[in-house]
C-alpha cells in the first residue's frame, strides 16, 4: 500500500513538454487519443493539469482495459480534478496544477472535496500541502477513515513537519494496525501524540532532534 505513494513522479511535477497526441502516439489507441486530447484541452483552459489523464489513459491501455471503461475513468478523473481545484479553492489555495493531482489523488482514494478543503485550511505551503494531500490519500487506501485521516495529517501540517516525517505516516500507521489495532485506532493515536509533541517532546524513538542540556541547578 505505501508504494501508493511512489505513483509517477510526473503525477508530482510541472506538465511535462509535448503536445497530448505526441506524449500518446502509439501508446493508446486512436479513440482514446481523440478523447484524452478533448478532455485535456479542455481541463488546460481551466488551469487544470493534464498528466493524470494522460497517465489513466496510458495505465488503462497498457493493461488491456477496454475502451468504454478507459474513456469512463478518463471522464471520472476529469471531474475529479475539477472537484479537487474547486475544494483547494474554497481552502483558500490559489490554483497550482501539482496540489490539484495530489488532491484528485485523494479523492480517487475515497476523500471528498470538504476533506481537501480541510487540509487547505491547515495553512501549510502549497509543497507540505500536496504531500499532505497524496498522504492523506495513501492513509485512505489503508483503510482510515477521513476523520481520523484528516485529522492526523492536519496536525502534521500545522505543525510544521518536514516531508520526510509527513511521508513516514502510512508506516507508522501501518505498524500500529501490525499491533492490532483498527486503522482509525491507529491514525487516532499517532494525531493525539503530534498534538502533545509540542508540549511533552517528541515520542520515543519518534526523533525530534538532540535532547535539552539539563538546567543548571540552583546554588
């Protein structure tokens, strides 16, 4: 399931050069060429990134899937991104093509447009946010429910947490769950336990930097 994380790393960048029918040429067939190209010029116009349609239509081909279903998911994954643009909108987070695939990933893993506004509103720059939000995507794929979900990745954002410790969260709950607790047992314990790190420190073995030089004591 972690490697839910590890998608295309074009999912993740700036739109890759070449016009769609090139980056599709020999790839799909004609038919779906022709659609990816309509639902893609037409996404471009509202500021939305064209890669995952393009990457659903190369998946789908390359696995044999059959043309209606591959122009079902590419038409799924057209409403998604708007659905993920307008709820970063309402996040208050201007239109930025990277957040809104992260975003559509996560609604592609069962979150909802109010889940995405949610993360937005954590106030994290627009680089934590979309790691957040594929995080956030990962953790729903491992069977956490969106409160537990939302609520353990917000905390991460407003905390301020470096990518590295974001990305370790689907392990962490991974392990818990290992121990025998349900996924939202799991994510419900790690979010507690980022909320008192401020106040307590960090976990044990959890990291946080070198320990506090004890006070000097008083004469």
């Amino acid at each position: 399931m972690i490697a839910l994380l590890a998608l295309p790393l074009s999912l993740l960048s700036l739109q890759q050069g070449g016009s769609i029918a090139e980056r599709l040429a020999g790839r799909v067939s004609p038919e779906i060429a022709s659609l990816v190209e309509e639902l893609g010029t037409a996404a471009s116009a509202r500021g939305l990134p064209i890669d995952p349609l393009i990457q659903k239509a190369i998946e789908g081909s390359a696995k044999g899937v059959p043309a209606e279903r591959v122009a079902a998911a590419l038409r799924l994954v057209a409403t998604q991104l708007d659905t993920a643009a307008a709820a970063l909108r309402s996040g208050g987070v201007a239109s930025d093509t990277i957040a809104i695939t992260a975003g559509e990933f996560a609604i592609t893993a069962g979150l909802s447009g109010n889940d995405i506004t949610a993360l937005a509103r954590t106030g994290a720059n627009a680089a934590a946010l979309t790691v957040g939000l594929r995080v956030a995507g990962t953790l729903a794929a491992l069977g956490v429910p969106p409160a537990e979900d939302i609520g353990l990745v917000s905390v991460a954002l407003r905390s301020g947490e470096p990518a590295s410790s974001l990305l370790l969260l689907p392990a962490h709950v991974q392990s818990e769950i290992a121990r025998g607790v349900t996924p939202a047992q799991a994510a419900a314990g790690l979010a507690r336990a980022a909320a008192a790190q401020p106040r307590h420190g960090p976990p044990p073995g959890r990291g946080g930097g070198h320990p506090h030089p004890p006070a000097p004591s008083h004469p």
